[in-house]
C-alpha cells in the first residue's frame, strides 16, 4: 500500500486566480517522487468553516499524511492552525518553542534590534494542543505538524520558498519513511502525426499487457495540420530493476504497435 | 447573493505534479472578473469512484455552477462523463450532437479523408442523458452543459487551449447573466521596508472601516533586508462608482496609518 498524500491549499488569492498553485504541484512532484502518492489537493478561502470541514472530510479518508499550504502567518486572514484545532477539537495555546523559534528568526534578521511580540507575531505561536512546530528555515511562522489517527497534519506557510524550505528539512524523510521503500519511475515520449484517439487502443494494449504501469497522453497542441503528443510511462514499485525493465518493454511494446508512416515521428525524451 | 462556481480539476497529471494547474487558476480570474466567486477547488486523479464522490458533495453544496476540466477525451482513462451521469443517476448514451460536432471536426481538419468513427472517438460523443453539447472551436470532444437543481454543471476539456475557447463562447455569457450585474474591483499597492506582522494590525483597521472591502496581504520577499508586501485591495458590487471610491478610499486612509520612515516606500500598481 503507497504512502496516500492529501494536499489542501488555503487562500482566497488562489480561488481569485490572482495565484497559480505552484506549492501543490511543487509538492505533489516531490511526494511523487519520494515514493509517495497523492490522492486529492483541495482548495478553499480564507475561511475557518471551510477549513476545517475539509480537514474533517480529509480525515475520514485517512490519508498517511495532509500537507496544507497557506494561512498560518501574522494576518487577520491567517486561520489555518485555528481550523485544523476545530477540526480536531482541541484548544490552541501559545507554545513556547515556536515563540523561541519566531524570536529566535526576529533576532537573526534585525541584530540589536528589539523587534517585540506583538499581537501579530504573538499569532505565529499560537498551535493546536497537539501540534508541534518545525523550525522555518526561510521565515517567521514555523511549521507545525500533529497526528490525528494513522493521519500526520503538517501545516506548512503558503510562500512557496518557505514551504519548500520546511517540506525539505522536515517533511521530505518523513514521507520517504512512510513509502518504505517504494519508488517512482517514469518514462516520457514524444510522438507526432497521429491523434490522440488513434493511440487510445495501443495505450489501452499496453496497459493491459503490463499491469502497474499507467500510461497517460498529454496532447501538446497541433502545428500545421500535425498533432503532437506527449506520453507518460510510469509506476511505483519497489523493486527498481524489475520497474525499470518494465517500463522499457512497455514503451518498446507501445512503439511496435505505432503505424509506419511517412509523417509519424516519435523520441524518447527521458 | 454572488454567483457561486465551484471547479473540479481531473487528471492523474496533476497529482503526479507533471502539469500545473493553469486552468484553474485561468477559469477562476475569469469568473472573478465576471463578477462570480470561485468558493473551492478540488483536484482528483482519473478514478471513476474519486470524480463522482467529488460531484456528489458539491451538489450537495449547491452552487450555482461547477465547472469540470479534464477527462472527456478518447482515451480509456477520460471518465468525467461517466462519472457525472452515476453522480446524478442518470445513463449515458450517444448524443447525435455531439457525434454530428465530431464529424464536422474530423471533416474540417482532413479535408477528403474518410476519418473513421472508431470506438475511442465515438466515446466523446457518449454524454449523461441531460446533458447538452456545446462546440469546441479548438479541438474535437464537445463540451457538455447539464443542470441539476440550482447547479450548472458545465465539463471541459482538459487540454487549456481548447478549455478557454468553450469558457469564452458558451460560459462566460451563462456566469455574467447569474452574476446580475455584481463586478469586481480591485487595487494593487507595493510596499517595501515594512514587516507583514507589522502591517497586519493597519489592515485590520481598515477592513472593520470598509466593510465589503478585503484586503490580503501577499509577501513577495525579502531583498538586502527589506520586506517586500503586495497588498491586494478588492470588493464585489452591484454599483461601480460606490465600489471604486470605497476602495480608493481604502487604500489612501492604509497608506495614511503607515509609519514614515526613511526605508518605507509606497506605489500604487494598478
């Protein structure tokens, strides 16, 4: 059984289009590939009924892990550790090794200064009863992770380089632990001069012929009067020489199948 | 009463993390600018169970629209139509629309050639039994429009080209009319040399002054030791002069609370 990921992206900046969601496909190709899987991303505003009744939802489903990105910052709208606490009906408190984390951040970035704890800042520190925070190694708001049934919730901030930071020095083992030992592997090919629908039977072939492995097309767009498609080869296994081999049969087998003419092309990307 | 549109992203891609998520984020500014609101996103796999169990809740939460990208292709793991008729209980079965569309496709673009309507092909034109298809000016799979109870159910393509080009000639007219006349406002200011935290109790401030007006703050940064903060000002409303003044207003008395201080600077983007 994969280690099973739900992301859930918080912000009203994403339901606005004014954001693209790079965090969630950052992370899913990262929880990719460190074995894992991702079954489900969601994402609501800034707020805290929302929220937590995604949280809920997510639990019921129990995922190994719930990545949530965004809303755990110093602003009126940050809500995420508030929602994640009603979702699992524990009070929030400030702990102090996040404050000693978040004073310990102010200290390094302004020396000499006396940056105080505001009401703001004081926020950053404010966790869920049973959550623990991880150091932020690119800004002020930690992380914090907590674990609720066979679930473990780590709620990261929204800036990408800060979560990139966090999922990295902390998440990223945790997760490679989960998948014990499962891997990702994966082949793409380009193919031109036939359509999407003329490879729909040899993709169905070969996948039947080789279970495990999923192909999926990505049609690229057409240039005078060529289409041009993009196909996915891959699977999580943990055996690597035995996927390898696999693959490679799959995508020989699925070129074998291609009609011989004048105008198709196809390569092997990587 | 805004408009009300929820989307519901499919394709294993997205989880894997090859591809981002640019539809959503391109349908979601467009509905903004439409005067809609986008309330929550959701990203599932290619899985029959996954779609129609995410078609099912949001029906539940009855918007006025939900609008599906991805999954109405040729291919064995496009499920989206299937998926929606067993969330509304209905067959499917071949629409002599949308198949009539698909010949005019095939036709126009292999002009003199007998494009054959094999089984992968036929699927395309395979729609719930309520629902109507609508053309597609950039690819071949109609999009299909249905209603069930207040909600607009509107499936479209995956590939974006073709996903913007049904949004523009069937959808954006259909969400302008369910807006009636709500139009969304918004300014954009830069600040630099001052930390979020501190700006948070200043957007408080104005936000409990101008009730409708939200105000997010989004952290661009830090360069050479000064914060760099765009702050998003924004409301929805039925009277433009009203809503425009608001926000001007808005954004002069937060720029009058700043403090002045040599490394604060200021501008207005848009």
């Amino acid at each position: 059984m994969a280690c099973r990921v739900e992301l859930l992206s918080i912000g009203n900046e994403l339901l606005l289009g004014n954001t693209v969601n790079t965090n969630a496909s950052w992370i899913a190709t990262r929880v990719t590939k460190l074995g894992g899987a991702v079954t489900r991303i969601t994402t609501v505003g800034d707020n805290l009924k929302d929220i937590s009744g995604v949280i809920t939802q997510v639990l019921k489903r129990k995922p190994d892990f719930l990545i949530t990105t965004g809303g755990i910052g110093p602003t009126f709208d940050d809500m995420t550790l508030n929602a994640v606490a009603k979702a699992l009906h524990v009070s929030v408190r400030v702990d102090h090794d996040a404050l000693e984390m978040i004073r310990k951040h102010y200290a390094a970035r302004f020396p000499g200064r006396d940056i105080k704890i505001t009401k703001a800042r004081l926020k950053m520190a404010r966790l869920p009863l049973i959550g623990k925070p991880v150091p932020n190694p690119k800004g002020t708001a930690p992380g914090v992770v907590m674990r609720k049934g066979r679930t473990t919730i780590v709620c990261l901030p929204g800036v990408p380089r800060e979560a990139k930071a966090i999922f990295n020095t902390s998440l990223a083992k945790m997760i490679r632990a989960s998948a014990q030992g499962m891997e990702f592997f994966e082949k793409w090919i380009d193919v031109k001069g036939i359509m999407e629908s003329t490879l729909s039977p040899f993709i169905d072939k070969v996948m039947r012929k080789y279970p495990g492995v999923y192909v999926k097309s990505h049609p690229r767009g057409i240039e005078r009067g060529i289409p041009h498609i993009q196909l996915h080869f891959s699977t999580t296994a943990l055996r690597k020489k035995l996927a390898k081999r696999k693959l490679k049969n799959a995508v020989e087998d699925f070129l074998s199948l291609l009609p011989e003419r004048s105008e198709v092309s196809t390569r092997l990307l990587r």
